[in-house]
C-alpha cells in the first residue's frame, strides 16, 4: 500500500505533498529535520493521505497534486 500525504508547516504557510508506504515513519522524519528540502519549515501536521495499491499510480496522483494549478487550490484551501 502506498500513501500521498499532505503535510501542513505549524510555524509557515507552507504545504509538503509526498509519497510513502508508512505516513507516521514519514512524518516524524520531516519534524525530525531528516529531509533537505523541509527541514526548515518544521514541524509539520499532516492535512491529509490518499491510498493506493500501487506505487506508479500513487506516484501519477503525486504529480498532479506538485502542479502548479492544484497546490494553489490546496493551499487556498487549507489557508482561507
């Protein structure tokens, strides 16, 4: 099973869209400043997880979500 996963900065009006098999491991490692290009947004809450049974597709959903169109709309949505 694999997993998109919105993460949502406490501290920033910033969003993490990204792709796991295991969303709390993934979730302590970016509060935990594991990965480069979060670590300086940390901590983070997660806003929200899609499921898929494989990873291509799961990965296809991901890309969608990273353009341009639909991160405005999410963050317009988380932020209002």
């Amino acid at each position: 099973m694999y997993f998109v996963y919105i993460l949502k900065s406490i501290k920033f009006k910033q969003i993490y869209i990204g792709l796991t098999n295991n969303t709390q491991r993934r979730l302590s490692e970016h509060n935990l400043k594991q990965n480069k290009s979060t670590k300086h947004f940390a901590p983070y809450e997660l806003i929200a997880t899609k499921s898929f049974s494989n990873r291509k597709i799961a990965r296809n959903y991901e890309k969608i979500l990273k353009t341009g169109y639909a991160r405005e709309k999410i963050i317009s949505y988380i932020y209002r």
